[in-house]
C-alpha cells in the first residue's frame, strides 16, 4: 500500500485547494530546473512564528537568484493565515507548518532565464509534527559524512537532490539527521542547523555560502542572551564535533533537538554521556516561552 497523500488546504498562483488537486505544468522550471526557492514557517496557536523573519529571508534568497518576489508583505501574510485557518477548520490542528515555494514559473526548457516567466507561487499547509516525547527525553542518533553539496548551501533552493542523499545516509542507519562537514569543518545537517556546547558555550559555525542562515540561527542567539548563556559563531572542527560536551540541531520543526549519538558513539561526557544535556534543556524551555511572544 503506497503511502496515502495528505489531503490539505493549498494555495497555488493565489487559488485555495486541495493539496491533491493542484496541478502545474511540467514546464514549470521548478519541475525542470529545481529552480525555486521555498520557506517553511512553524505556526503555533495558529500563529506564524517568526513570520517576518521568514519572508526577509524568502526575499533575499528570491534576490539572489533573481525571481522577483511576487507578492507585498501583507499579501503573503493574508495567503498564510488564510491556509492556516483552513487546515485549523478542516482538522483542529493549532500547530502547523506553512510551506511556501516560488519558482521561476513556466517557460520552454532552456537553462538560461527567460526574461518574462511569471513566478509560480505554491503554498500548503500541514500539522506540524514536533519531534515525539521519546526523542525529546532522550535526544537523537546521528550520522556524518563529508558535506558534498554545491557550494551555495546558502540559498534556500528547492533544488534539494544533494540534501535527499545526504538525509539517506542517517534514514538508512534509522539515525535522525546527517551532521555535514566540509573540508574538516562542520557546515550543517541534511535540514537542520548543527550546535556544539564546549564548556557551556554554544558555539555553531560562522555565516556562511556553504550553510543555510536558520532563522533559529539568530533566534538562539536571542534566547542565548536571555538566560545567560554564552553564544558563539566561528569556525568547528571536526574533532570539536566529536569531544562536544553536548550536540544540537534546529530547525522549523525541530525547534532545538538534542544529539545524543554521532556514529554510534554517545555524546559527551560523564554522568551526562549519551543523554540530552543542560544547554540543551535551558534552550528548550527558552524556545517553548518564546512562541507565544514571537507569533502573529
Ligand atoms: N529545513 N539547514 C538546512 C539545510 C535546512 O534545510 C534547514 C531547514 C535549516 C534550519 O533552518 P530554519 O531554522 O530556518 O528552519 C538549516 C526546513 C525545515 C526544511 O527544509 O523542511
């Protein structure tokens, strides 16, 4: 039995659906190229979290590969609430997650870009799925491997392919993520941000081409500063991954997530070897206060 559809609110080129009746051409240059870019927005209580956050950075990522943003501020918020409210009505669902992509739109194949395509904008809504109670209480396995993306991992493309291998390569070992390194130095994971505590620091890698900007990236740094804890950005050797006190991943969904295992190894040391640490606990309960505040 193949795995059934989900059947939810979409939005494409401005008209509601279902996600399974929506239709775009197969010369969409998203379908041909991977040549779009996306977001994905948490909303908790039906309220989008971080939402601006998120639409700055859309806007940036469609400037840098020239696709003109289609849509004002408002108009994108409208859009989101709009499926929000419909998935809520459908399901009863209070925490969602907001997909949002936009690709050049449809043209004849060629790989230079047409002049006037007109962006094809596709939105859809689903109930978020946090991490479960047993992955929060005992925090996750991992794997490594050797970072072989292109080298603008800063753009937020839907051209996924080289983060679909690399998400394997942990699903093959039935570990969480697949924690990145380029040429020594940690970069990120398959869909997530990578955080090392050293000495109850946090420390992640410096902004950069060959990682993507997490909006949990400045949003650690916020709560870092509201309970007191040091916070870092420069460059992570590989061996600082594998002596770390405590590992973290974040993202949209996963919020911040403790790594308890990297290759089979336990993470950290002593009594709190293999076990979700205190950064980590501090940072969670941290994040579940800023929901609320931060949501519109
Ligand atoms: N992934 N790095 C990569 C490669 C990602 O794909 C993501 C997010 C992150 C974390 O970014 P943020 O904090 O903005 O979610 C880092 C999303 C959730 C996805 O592709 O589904």
């Amino acid at each position: 039995m193949p795995t059934p559809l989900p059947d939810v609110p979409c939005c494409l080129n401005g008209e509601f659906s279902r996600v399974c009746d929506a239709k775009v051409s197969v010369l969409d240059r998203g379908f041909l190229f991977g040549d779009g870019i996306y977001e994905v927005v948490p909303v908790y209580g039906r309220r989008l979290f971080r939402f601006d956050e998120h639409l700055a950075r859309l806007a940036r990522n469609l400037a840098k590969v020239r696709i003109p943003d289609p849509h004002p501020r408002e108009q994108w918020l409208r859009l989101c609430r709009e499926l929000v409210q419909r998935l809520a009505a459908q399901t009863g669902a209070e925490d969602q997650v907001v997909y949002i992509q936009v690709t050049r739109g449809v043209a004849p194949r060629d790989h230079a870009m047409p002049p006037d395509a007109v962006p094809t904008v596709f939105m859809m809504v689903n109930p978020m799925r946090p991490p479960t109670a047993e992955q929060r209480h005992h925090g996750v396995a991992c794997v490594s491997a050797r970072d072989f993306r292109w080298e603008r991992a800063d753009i937020k493309s839907t051209s996924l392919l080289g983060n679909v291998l690399a998400r394997q390569l942990s699903a093959d070992h039935g570990a969480a993520e697949t924690i990145l390194l380029r040429d020594g130095f940690l970069t990120e994971a398959s869909s997530s941000n990578v955080w090392v505590v050293h000495e109850g620091a946090l420390l992640g890698p410096p902004k950069s081409e060959r990682l993507l900007e997490g909006i949990r990236v400045e949003l650690l740094r916020e709560l870092c500063e509201e309970v007191g804890i040091a916070y870092n950005l420069r460059p992570i050797p590989e061996a600082d991954v594998r002596s770390a006190d405590e590992l973290l991943l974040s993202s949209a969904t996963k919020e911040v997530l403790a790594v308890t295992r990297l290759d089979g190894e336990a993470v950290g040391h002593g009594a709190l070897r293999g076990k979700p640490g205190p950064v980590y606990a501090r940072l969670y309960e941290a994040y579940q206060r800023a929901k609320s505040r931060q949501s519109i």
